[in-house]
C-alpha cells in the first residue's frame, strides 16, 4: 500500500513538472531542459522546488476549490491595488471586521448615510448633553434689583447652541408690581459668560397672576475652546416697582445642540 502512494505521488510530481517544463518552453523556446535541470525542480521528498516554478506557470485554473486559505496568505501580500472595485461585497465581511479605528477621519460623509441609519438607541448617554432641575419650592424677589431664582450646570465639550426652557409656576406679584425675567450664561468664576434671549421678559402682573407660565431662551454658539467648559444657568427675577414678586414652583431644561 506504501509503495502505491509513493507511486502515485510521483506521478503527480511529473505531472507537475511536465506542466513545468511545458511552461519553460512555451516561454523560451529555444531553452534545451536536461534532465538535471528537472532533477533540480524536486527536492527530496518529492516536492517541488518554487524556485523551479516560472512567472505565470500557475495560473487561477491549476487551483482547486479551497486550496488558498486566509492561512496561506501572508500579511500584507495583497494590497489595496490587487483588489478590483465591487469584488468585497458587504457578505464578505465578518461581523466586527472594521471598528472605529479603521476608519479614517472626513472618510464617512453625510451623503454615506442613509436615512434612518442612526436612530435614538444608536447614541450614547450625554451625546447632546441635556440637564433638567426642578423644584416647588416658593421663591420671591423684591424691588428693581434682578436676582437669581433658580439655576443650573452645564457642562460642553464642543461648541453648541444653548435653548433654554424656563417655567414659574402659580406665579404671583404685589399689587402694581409686575415680575420680569432674564436669563444669564456665568462661567466657573461667576463672571457673565453669554446672553441669552429674549430678555427683559415681562412674567405676571395684576392681571396675570396664579398661573404657569414659561419662557424659552437661546442662545448664539457658545465656543468651547479649551473644553470641558463649565456653566452655569442663571433665570433672574426682578420687579419693575419696589414691591415683591415670586414664583411657588419652578422647572428649568437645558439642551447643547452642536454648532
């Protein structure tokens, strides 16, 4: 039974020279192959020397189904000139193929993504940061002189447009005074950072009181050159008279959209 395999490998051995020295030929036609220089093709063990093997002596059609594995090739072999356009398909490429860091920056535009291609369940927590305070706690303000009645913190580690929601609830005012309402953007240092608009907001009056009512402010882009950037969100109450003004409950949303 050993002796048969070591005849039919052989057999293969010459058949592949045969195709060898066919190649040879065909490419140098006046080459005369001895029989020393087929000797020189198969090394001991009945393999084939590749340095026997002429450019183009193996061709797509010598290669059974399967015989070149990923296994086989080597690192860098193939590079991005040997691969046609449209040949990799989205089927061949494995699940978690290309992460993040293969991509390069400006490489993905606006146009590559479809519609519907990114969804809420697709951003992570604090991509368009967001803060909401509250509190039912009664506030009030009295005379000209604006004071802060209620705040929040933000924090931005991109430039971005502020919109701010305010709301008073069950708002009140002494009689012939009525409340007005601002808002501020103050840094770390409590120094004025940005406006925010509208301002001078009339509140309640007289006429308009025990209600609730709310405000939206916005903002130009708030540049953030060295984030993080810490702010703070300042609505400021004052009256236009010398008497007292106030709010039973407030509620404040604050949302960085990217600029």
């Amino acid at each position: 039974m050993e002796r048969r395999k070591a005849v039919a490998a052989l057999m293969v051995v010459a058949a592949v020279v045969g195709g060898i020295t066919a190649a040879a030929v065909a490419a140098a036609p006046s080459l005369s192959l001895k029989a020393s220089d087929i000797a020189k093709a198969i090394l001991p063990g009945g393999f084939i020397n590749p340095k026997a093997i002429l450019p183009g002596a193996i061709t797509t059609e010598h290669l059974a189904d399967g015989a070149v594995t990923s296994a086989k090739i080597l690192d860098d072999t193939i590079e991005t000139g040997d691969i046609k356009d449209y040949t990799i398909s989205v089927d061949d490429i494995g699940p978690d193929a290309i992460n993040s860091t293969m991509i390069i920056d400006g490489q993905v535009q606006e146009s590559d993504i479809a519609a519907n291609a990114i969804n809420d369940t697709q951003l992570k927590a604090g991509a368009i940061p967001i803060v909401i305070n509250h509190s039912t706690a009664a506030v009030s303000v009295t005379g000209t002189d604006e004071t802060q009645i209620f705040n929040a913190s933000l924090t931005l580690n991109r430039s971005a447009y502020l919109v701010i929601q305010y709301t008073g609830n069950d708002s009140w005012v002494e009689a012939n005074n009525k409340s007005i309402v601002n808002c501020s953007i103050v840094n770390e240092t409590g120094a004025f950072f940005a406006a925010a608009y509208p301002n001078n907001v009339p509140f309640s009056d007289p006429w308009w009181v025990n209600i609730t009512r709310s405000v939206t402010f916005v903002t130009d882009v708030i540049t953030v050159n060295n984030p993080p950037l810490w702010l703070n969100i300042s609505i400021r109450m004052k009256s236009n008279a010398s008497g007292t003004v106030g709010v039973n409950g407030q509620a404040l949303v604050v949302m960085a959209l990217p600029a």
